[in-house]
C-alpha cells in the first residue's frame, strides 16, 4: 500500500560548517519571528535561509525570500556545503529526549524511525491518511518554496503500524557498533541520531515489508498537500514524462505507531476576547458539565494548581474532562462530562475525541464568532495557559488532554479530519539533518 525509496540525501559537510548543531532548526510552522532571526544569526549556513529566510525591503515577485532559498541552495551545492551520498540510502534517526513537563528523575525516552521517500498518493487513496485540516496560505507559501528550490528541507512525520517492530530490528541491527553520522545535543536537550543504512538487501526487505502498510501522517499536513500540488503543477506542463519522476515523492520521517518512544503533547486553548464571568460560565454549561472548584489565595496557588492539574490529567484518561480559568478569578475549574452527553459507542472517531467536544460544547458557546475563534491562542504548556490569563495576555484557559495515538489512527482510517490545533507529536525531527534536492 505504500511505496518508500531508498535516495541519496543531501547532507552538510561538517568539514566546512562544523558542528550539525549550529546549522539545523526546528520545522519552520514552530519559529517565531524572534527565533527566525536567531537562526540566521547562528550561522551563515543554517538551513533557515531556505527553510524560512527573511524579507527584505524591495521584494518583488522576481527577487524576494524564495528566489534567494533557490539561489543559496544552488551555491551551497557548488561550494561543497552541502554533498550528496554516493550510494541511495535509508537514514535511521533517533531522538533520545526528556518528555516535556515530565518528573526531574523521569527516564528518558527513545523514538526510533528513518528518512526515506515516499511515493506520493492522493488523500483518498487508502495509502496516506491525513488526520487535521489545513488553511491555504500555509500552503501557498510552502508552493512557492518547492517551486523555487525543487527539494525538500523538512521531512514530513508519518506512522505506520508494525506491532512486531521489523523495520526497526532490521535498522538496528545494519547500525550496531556503528559510529553514527550525526551525535549531538540539540537546543532542547534532545540526544539526535543519524544513521546511513546502503545494503541493498536490507533496503529491499524495508521496501517489501513497507508495501503492506498505509501511512497516517503526524505532523506536515501542509507540506504534504503542498507536494501534491507542486505534482500535479508538473505534470500538467507540456511533455510530461509518464514513468515515475523526483516530484512524485517526498522526503518523510517513519515512526512506528508502537514506538514506546512516541509522544502527543495536549493543545490548549487560551481565548483572547472578551469572556462572560465565571459564575454565568458556570450557569451557561452546568447542564452538561458537573463543576469542581480549585478556589486558592496567593499562597497556594502553586499548590492547589498541580491539585487540579492532576486531578484533570487523571481523571480525563478514562471519561471527557477539561480545566477552565477565567481572568480575574481565583478559582480553576474542573469540568466533567455528563455521562448521558458522552458520545455513543457507534459514534465516529471523530466525534468522541475531546478536543472535538471541546470544540462543540464549551468554545461555540464562549466564544460564538469565528473572530473570537480565531483570536485563540495555543500552547502544550499546561502551565503556560495558566499563565497567560494569569497576566492579562488571555481572558481564559480550556485545557485537556492529549489525544491519544489510537485515536489519531482511528480518525485517520475512517476517513475524517480532526479540528484545528488537535495534536502535538513530540519530538518533533528537525530540518535540516538530510535534504531531498530533486535530481532533475
């Protein structure tokens, strides 16, 4: 069901730029403006300048931050700062990381995976399942990037299900004893890992076991539309080739569903705009939420927040349950769906997710207007929510829990979308580490 390539990979000499560290960055939908411009003052070959360069004054549609992406790529290539493999390649990668908010003494995990390509298909296909929504100016930008360059500089994260872990075994044991290409610590403490994987016969068994195996795609929504897009783009131009071209794939990261190493971080919804007070929240939702109070005073506010932090992290593993602070208010809330306004067994995946419950039963009613909707802000940081409507940047936090991999997975094969902002896979691979310049 799906088709995967070993290719050669564009790779940084280190020779020249020196450490890795200095010249990856994180997916460019995470970068702020603040962290942009660090990035470009990091290095003069971070992989920021074609991932997400800066505008200049006097851009125009023949020279601005997209034509100048293409420009360095090409000079990085002439100059040797950037090198292609000699033989094809998968490239087994690990992320060893402290898992966010977690325990100080908490062990640390591993996620396992490879960059390879993956052949293209359309979302309907029963190969590639996306599980979120997208918004078009996401794409138009990404469009414009794959045009100008004709590579890809970030892989986009995928799943697929190997509940006897194969793939990984076969990866495994190809790198045992091996120095790895890549070892180094990244800006978030993450140990990252890179592994060349060449033997043909291993690379033929991985494509084989791979062939009965859809893809539900994590993380990269965008840029996996996007590479449909710039697809069909090309093959409408006059004289098209039939056979398979470097644009009918695109570079991707593949994680085992299984992979203890695997975490979805919650997104948190924190509105902007004006909210009703507590007590008429309190009275709007009370029919089909049961209320518990959190009331603190200054001196307990540490503690009685991680009182109610817990209680809503435990007790929302089995039944619907979300936390709710209002500005002002020296009260956290903890709200516990009514058994009889809990989705049926029968209802679609979709629908029994709480962000999706979220969504429909608590934002429509505080916040009606998709202005107010999309004046939201979001964070994983439970703490950071808080926080905001502690200091007057939002009027109120909804927290919930992180969707489960499962979940995902059945929403994805039944063929819906989630909401907007549901999950947040973590690690997240960085751009940067292998590079997919299409060889045309």
């Amino acid at each position: 069901m799906s088709q995967i390539f070993p290719f050669q990979g564009m790779l940084y000499d280190q020779a020249i730029v020196g450490s890795i560290k200095k010249v990856v960055a994180p997916p460019y939908d995470i970068i702020d403006a603040v962290g942009q411009q660090q990035l470009h003052d990091r290095h003069p070959h971070n992989i920021i300048r074609m991932e997400l360069g800066l505008e200049q004054t006097g851009d125009s549609p023949a020279h601005n931050r997209y034509t100048r992406a293409a420009t360095t790529l090409q000079s990085w290539i002439t100059d040797g700062v950037l090198k292609r493999d000699r033989q094809p390649a998968v490239y087994y990668h690990t992320i060893e990381y402290s898992p966010p908010y977690s325990a100080p003494d908490a062990p640390r995990k591993v996620l396992r995976g490879f960059l390879a390509l993956a052949k293209l298909e359309a979302l309907d296909s029963g190969h590639i399942y996306p599980h979120e929504n997208t918004r078009a100016a996401a794409k138009t930008d990404r469009l414009n990037l794959i045009e100008a360059c004709r590579a890809n500089f970030s892989p986009i994260w995928s799943l697929y299900s190997d509940p006897a872990g194969a793939m990984i075994r076969l990866l495994e044991t190809e790198t045992k004893d091996r120095p790895a290409h890549y070892d180094f610590q990244d800006d978030a403490g993450c140990r990252e890992c890179l592994w060349a994987v060449t033997d043909e016969a291993v690379l033929k068994q991985m494509t084989d076991l791979m062939q009965s195996k859809p893809l539900f795609i994590a993380d990269g929504h965008h840029r996996y539309e996007t590479a449909l897009n710039y697809q069909k783009l090309r093959r409408q131009q006059p004289g098209s080739p039939t056979e398979l071209q470097p644009y009918d794939s695109v570079l991707m990261l593949l994680t085992p569903l299984e992979d203890p190493g695997l975490t979805v971080l919650p997104t948190h919804r924190v509105a902007t705009t004006a909210l009703p007070p507590s007590d008429q929240i309190v009275q709007l939702l009370r029919n089909m939420f049961d209320f518990q109070e959190f009331p603190f005073s200054p001196s307990t506010q540490a503690q009685v927040r991680q009182q109610f932090l817990t209680a809503v992290r435990t007790e929302g593993q089995h039944i619907p349950v979300f936390g709710l602070v209002r500005q002002g208010d020296d009260r956290y809330f903890k709200l516990t769906l009514k058994p009889v306004y809990r989705p049926s067994i029968k209802a679609s995946p979709r629908t029994k997710l709480d962000v999706s419950l979220l969504q429909q039963l608590i934002v429509t009613k505080l916040c009606p207007t998709q202005q107010e909707q999309e004046a939201i802000l979001y964070t994983k940081d439970d703490h950071e929510a808080l926080d905001w409507v502690a200091k007057g940047t939002g009027s109120g936090a909804l927290l919930l829990n992180a969707t489960k991999v499962s979940e995902v997975q059945a929403v994805a094969a039944a063929g819906e979308r989630m909401p907007h902002k549901s999950t947040y896979f973590y690690p997240k691979p960085l751009t940067g580490l292998v590079l997919n310049v299409m060889n045309e």
